[in-house]
C-alpha cells in the first residue's frame, strides 16, 4: 500500500444508491456493471481522457455501514455535455490509499477487498473511494485494478 495524493477530477457515467448489506450491494452494483457494459455506456461519454473505467463510491450518509452513492464512469475533460441518464461530478483534490489488488474478478476479487479495508484502522474520510480499471483489467479472469481509498492527513 502507498499513499498518493489525487487532483481534482471529473466524471461522467451512471449511478445508483445502495448501501452495503450483501445482497442489495450486489443487486445494485452488480446491475450498474451490467447496464454499463451491456448498454455500452463508455462508448457514449463524452470527452473522455481515456478508456480506463471507475467506480467510485461516494455521497456516504456517514462510514461505509451507511447509504451511498456508486457511479460507474471515466474520468472527463469537461461536464459540459452529459448525455441524459447519465450524471457528472466534480471531485476535489485529496490523499488516498492506494492499493493494487490482482485475481479473478469473476470470484469476488474487490468485494473481497473491500471486506478487508473495511476492517483497516485507517483515518478515512468518507469523500470519494474509487477503483480504477486499466488496460490491466481488461482479462476479469487475470485482472489488475488499483483501489484508491481517502483518508484524512
């Protein structure tokens, strides 16, 4: 694990409200991936700095026990056009825990992961989390995919 600060940044993709009790987490989230891959969302948001896919989890009513909000998207040059059906946001700049998790995200991989951060005694600040998916994610059966988590300095 590292600590790395982030920039300001800005996405555009779709979202939903869930909180983390296992089933409704996975019929939430598990129903946003499938609507992003099978509506083809990355291919109809505009502005993209590139292909890389993030779902981030923010808009907590308090910790990670707590409603939120996930939105799966890119990172976006401009929030100038956002396609209907989609949000934008605007995230600060803040320091994060990076962690760069690889295996099989058809087993579990980062529910698993997060099961684990949850249990962390780390300062975090409930603004945005994320996990971005590069090139290195592309294969879910031998993936890579790095997992930034926000804490207070």
């Amino acid at each position: 694990m590292q600590t790395e600060e982030i920039k300001s940044f800005h996405i555009i993709g779709i979202s939903v409200r869930t909180i983390n009790h296992t089933e409704q987490t996975i019929k939430d989230i598990g129903g946003l991936w499938e609507k992003f891959l099978t509506e083809k969302i990355l291919e109809q948001i505009p502005n993209k700095l590139d292909n890389d896919i993030y779902a981030l989890y923010t808009n907590y009513e308090g910790d990670h026990t707590q409603p939120y909000d996930t939105i799966i998207g890119c990172k976006v040059s401009s929030l100038k056009e956002i396609p209907d059906g989609m949000i934008g946001q605007t995230f600060a700049v803040g320091t994060y825990n990076k962690l760069t998790v690889k295996g099989d995200l058809t087993k579990g991989l980062l529910y698993t992961t997060w099961l684990e951060i949850w249990k962390k005694d780390w300062n975090r600040s409930y603004t945005v989390d994320f996990e971005r998916y590069g090139t290195k994610a592309m294969n879910p059966t031998d993936a890579e995919v790095e997992v930034y988590v926000a804490i207070n300095t």
